[in-house]
C-alpha cells in the first residue's frame, strides 16, 4: 500500500504516519526562483513546483503527525524572504490504484 509516486516514503514508514501537507506559495516579483531554492532545502523533504494563476509555486511538505501545522506554515514558510502570501491545504487520505477508495 503505497502513497502516490510523487510523495516520498522511507523504507518501513507507513502511508499515515505522516500527514501530507500542501502549501501554495505567492512571491514578491521577481523572488520565485530564490523562494523555490529555499523551500526545495527544508528538512521536511518538500517537492515544489513553479505555477501559473493566483500563486506562484505549489510545495508539498510531509510533517510528523504531531507537528504543529500553523507554526510550521507561520513560523517557517511565511518567514521566507520573498514570500508574499500563502494558502494552506491539509490532506486526509491518500487514494492509489492499489488502496483504492
């Protein structure tokens, strides 16, 4: 039983033991490269994508299930230099082919 390819999972670690935590990220001008860079460095294994439309990269964190998401998004994310605004997506139950729904 797996997650989806695009989210890492270490050897021995269960799907939910974790919680998949997705963050939309709006930059100042001419700031999305060097906020990419950034966030693509964080220890929580972040996968980040340059957008189009309202915000300017889609980021995809996995947090321990006791952490803190609002420090984490507050204290982390939004303390980035560049980073102009954020909409937070918390996700519930991953569903593959193989889990099924």
């Amino acid at each position: 039983q797996g997650l989806p390819a695009q989210v890492p999972q270490s050897e021995g670690e269960h799907p939910m033991d974790k919680r998949n935590l997705i963050v939309m990220v709006k930059c100042e001008i001419g700031r999305t490269y060097d906020v990419a860079a950034e966030i693509a460095d964080l220890p929580e294994g972040p996968i980040v994508y340059s957008t189009s439309g309202d915000y300017d990269l889609f980021t995809m964190f996995r947090l321990e299930n006791n952490d803190d998401i609002g420090h984490y998004v507050c204290e982390i994310i939004q303390k980035i230099d560049g980073v102009r605004d954020t909409n937070t997506i918390v996700c519930f139950n991953p569903f593959t082919k193989d889990r099924g729904i």
